[in-house]
C-alpha cells in the first residue's frame, strides 16, 4: 500500500484506501477493521492517487447488484454433478459393482447369489478363519441377545456401557499384553478416531506414514492437522531420512501396518520400532489383518516375532524386550479373522483413558450391541486356543501359491495369507471376475483404483481353513481357463516387460518390499506349522487336522 505525502491527514492509510472508505459498499467494512482511523478527507488535487480513486469508486458502486429471493438465477445443478462423477467412475472403468453373495453357515464357504438356488465359492472374504458361523461364537451370540437384547441402548456413557464390553476390553489388552483396550464400532472409527484426536493434541506433531497404509489411517491423519510425511512403503532409509530432520524432542508418530491387506506384503515392525525409539517417536500399528491369524495366541504379527517366547508366557502378561512390547500403540478389528464386527485399540491405559476422554468418533457414537461383544469375546478365547485354523489357513495358503506358480499365474509375491493374483487394468479385473462367477460359480472380487494403484488391479484371493483340495484344484482350473479366454498376461509375460508390483522383478528388490525376515519365505516357518499341528492332534485324541467339509457342501461340488 502505498502512502501519499501530499495529502494532510492520510499519513496513515493509502490514498486508494483512503478513498474506498467513501464508497458506499466497501466502505462500512473498511471502516470497521479500522475503528480508531480518522474519518476520510477530500483528497487534494495534487495526489497522485487522486484520479485513480475518484474513478474506483463510482465503478465499484455500479457494479454492485443486490442478491434477493426474487432472482430468477438458476440454482446449482446437484444431480448434473453426481451424474458427471458417476460418469467419470465408468469412463475410467474404476465404477465398484456390488455383487449380491450371500454367505451361508452351513455350507461355509459356500453362498448364493441373488437366485437362492445358484451356488457358488467364495474365495475373497475376510471371514479369514470362519469364525462367523463357529458354533462357540453363534451360541455367545444368542445367549447374550436372549438375555441382553439387541442394542446397546446408548453411547458408552449413556446406558452402552455393559460387563460385555468390559470384559471384551480386557480380553482385547490381554491378547496385545497391553495395560488396556478400547472398543469402537469399526477399525475405520478407531483408527481415525485416535489418529486424529492423539496427533492433534500433541503440540507440533509430525507423523510419518507408509505409502500403502489403509485409507482409515489417512483420513485420521489428514483430521488431525498434523504434519506429514509419507516413506516409501517398507523403506527403512527413506523413513530414517525423514524422522532425522527433526528434533528428538519433537514429538513424532510412525504408522504403519503389519500385512497389507492388498498385496500381502508385511510391515518391517522391529526395524521401524528401533528408528522410531532412535528418533524419539511413538509407533502406530494396524494389525487388522492379522489379528486372529497370526502368532500361537492370534495375537497378531508382532506377537508372532516372538514365536516361543509369546507360547509359554502367560496372556496378558508382558514380555520386555519383545516386538510386541515395543509397539506403542496396536489397533485391530473384530470384523474379519474374529469373524464379528468392531474395531480396536491397545496401549497403555494412559493414552487409552485420553482417547476415551477426547475423542467425538468414540464418544458420540452407539455402543456395539451386546450380542456382538459377547460373540467377540467368545471368538477371541476361541482363537487364542485353538491352532487348528491358522495351521488348515496357512497351508491352503501355500499350496495354492504353488499350484498358480506352476499355471504361470502372477501372485503378488508376500509372505502372508493374502494371494493378489495380478492383471493390470481395471476393465479386465472385472471381466476375469465376472466370467468366473458366472461360468464356474466362483466368487473372487477385482480389486481396482484407488485401492490399489492404476495398473495393479487384481483379484484378491483368501483361502480359509474351509478350502479343501478339490476346491483349490477348481480354482486353479477357472483361473488358468479365464487367464487363456481374456488372454491375460501370465508371470513370463510380467517379466519380458520388467515387473509390476513385485511380480517379475529382482528378487532381492522383491524381498526387502515384501517385508518380514530376510530369506524367509512365509510369516509361518515350517516348524512352527508343525507344532501347531501336533498340538491340534493331540488336543483332538488324535482326529487329524483337516477341513471339516458338510455333506452338503460335498455334494454340490461334485456336481
């Protein structure tokens, strides 16, 4: 702004504005930002802001014209717009279809489509283990809603607060052997919820977030307001480049995840806890989808690093020094391997009291039902039992990975029970999906944008503890049938063009992307699939560790 030296009582504001504090629109608003300024002056001949504003002004006022209810103005077109992004979902072939599949118990892992009479397989659901239709956890479910009703009744201050819920928070804080848990109604509340709540209470946070982290972890970071920085996912010089531009007293948050539901690759948790305890931060990590599937308890990843030692101690009671015990903060879901709905968190009861305290997705919402938290609870006892399913899980895992290698199938290589078979682009992704539904009853989902980046789409496969051999051999036959009819790239093509997510590329670049131990093939070692499946034997008397497949499943098979 510049200032008039000739003009007497306007030393202290421009002559421009000055004179626009004249004006009858701009004016009042000028005037009220400036309450303790003099009151305008005729501007003298001389100034040489003189014409510029006698001219503005009359302008400014022409060309005002006032907004009334009585405007024939057309209003915003709303539906034009959903329409046209609607549009561009299907131009670009990443419009989601929903598929009506309707999962029955009994013929577990069987459903049936929109036509009750049509059959088919499911191999894409997060009901890792089967644990929804588990008799110990359907027989909790109906006891509880018998006794306790179908709702909550109220958030958990106002009448949602039962012995159920407590109970499953202490069984939750025993399995991560925290000092305490707490409930939430999904693992996109939870995680969002203390992510944004946590990192916008501490004063200057940074946090540091993998590159393939779930979409739950980015909202809360984005409504937290905090920093960030996102690393190269499983790139442990590129997060200790980041974290070492700030001070160590500058608080900080590293989260991650421990399997990555879309391409099965496994979070570096022991390294990434060494260089957050180096840099002074804190960890955040979502073991959604491993909660229930890994470790002797289902513990989850973390637990699994310490395989023997997580074994013969005691639940809920620490292990210093453990990869588990360096995790500051665990988060989970009841909804996939527990086969129920909810999400998690575990940590010291400090931190878990000031998110109960503090956070709107926590404290504003209905608590789960009753009926829900006591076949959570039951699900939970269950699986920290039993090994019969992450042993049946983990070896239909592997089998399946060998039988697609040897098809020329592309899988995603990772060390988990997740198998992204790979195909490239979004329109193929559907078609491979839709034709095996179709012409073999098989229900595998494509996965596409922004799932998962443009020119990775792919079936997601999960094979579960109810997958028998002949079931697998089906599969593998559909997929190699697809692969030739839609004329799909196998895994020799991947490599004549270089690779793609893992699939054709340099192994060793392979292995530090996949994560997990380096050299080791698969989370579960040979010894300890072993041993859980002489513990599953002798527990039984003996029964051998196979599916159990109904009759009637049997039967619609072979037909």
């Amino acid at each position: 702004q510049a200032r008039c030296s000739v003009c007497p009582g306007h030393t202290g504001q421009s002559a421009l504005l000055a004179k626009a504090s004249q004006c009858p629109v701009v004016g009042p608003s000028i005037r009220a930002n400036e309450p303790a300024a003099k009151p305008a002056q005729p501007l003298p001949a001389a100034c040489p802001y003189a014409k510029c504003a006698d001219q503005a002004a009359p302008k400014a006022a022409s060309d005002v014209q006032p907004v009334t209810h009585e405007t024939t103005e057309a209003a915003f077109d709303y539906e034009g717009l959903y329409q046209a992004k609607l549009a561009k979902k299907h131009e670009d072939k990443s419009y989601r279809y929903f598929n009506n599949i309707n999962r029955l118990a009994a013929r577990y892992p069987q459903a049936h489509t929109a036509n009750a009479a049509n059959i088919v397989t499911v191999w894409c659901s997060n009901d890792y283990l089967g644990q929804s239709k588990n008799p110990a956890v359907v027989d909790a479910m109906k006891t509880a809603l018998d006794t306790y009703g179908a709702g909550a009744g109220g958030t958990r201050n106002i009448a949602g607060n039962s012995a159920l819920h407590l109970r499953l928070e202490g069984e939750l804080a025993a399995l991560h052997r925290k000092e305490a848990a707490l409930v939430f109604s999904s693992c996109f509340v939870a995680n969002d919820a203390t992510l944004s709540t946590l990192c916008s209470s501490l004063p200057g946070c940074v946090i540091f977030s993998d590159k393939m982290n779930h979409a739950s972890m980015i909202q809360g970071i984005r409504h937290s307001g905090a920093r960030k920085h996102v690393f190269d996912h499983n790139d442990l010089g590129h997060l200790e480049q980041l974290l070492a531009q700030y001070p160590r007293s500058t608080p900080k948050l590293v989260a991650f995840e421990s399997v990555y539901s879309m391409s099965g690759t496994v979070g570096r948790i022991p390294e990434i806890c060494a260089l957050a305890r180096k840099y002074g931060a804190i960890t955040f990590l979502d073991e959604v989808h491993a909660v229930g599937m890994y470790g002797p308890h289902g513990a989850g990843v973390a637990e699994h690093y310490d395989y023997a030692a997580s074994l013969h101690t005691p639940a809920g009671q620490r292990i210093p020094g453990s990869v588990l015990d360096q995790v500051d903060i665990i988060t989970g879901t009841l909804g996939k391997a527990f086969g129920i709905v909810g999400g998690y968190i575990a940590a010291s009861s400090s931190l878990v009291d000031m998110i109960r305290s503090y956070a709107p997705g926590f404290i504003f919402t209905t608590s789960l039902p009753p009926p829900i938290a006591a076949g959570a609870v039951a699900s939970i006892e269950y699986l920290s039992a039993s090994q019969r399913e992450r042993y049946l899980q983990q070896t239909h895992t592997r089998q399946l990975k060998g039988d697609l290698a040897n098809a020329g199938i592309p899988v995603v290589p990772n060390p988990s029970h997740i198998v992204p078979v790979l195909v490239g682009d979004a329109e193929s992704a559907k078609a491979a999906s839709d034709m095996l539904l179709a012409k073999h009853n098989i229900y595998v989902q494509s996965i596409n944008y922004p799932t998962v980046p443009v020119g990775e789409e792919r079936l997601r496969i999960t094979p579960s503890p109810g997958h028998d051999n002949y079931m697998r051999a089906r599969l593998v036959s559909a997929l190699d049938s697809v692969w030739n009819t839609l004329g799909l790239k196998r895994t020799v093509d991947w490599e004549r063009l270089g690779g793609r997510c893992g699939v054709g590329e340099d192994r060793a670049f392979s292995e530090l992307h996949v994560g997990w131990k380096r050299g080791v093939e698969h989370v579960w070692e040979d010894t300890q699939l072993q041993q859980a499946h002489d513990y599953e034997r002798t527990r039984k008397g003996g029964v051998p560790v196979t599916p159990i497949i109904p009759a009637t499943v049997q039967c619609v098979l072979q037909n």
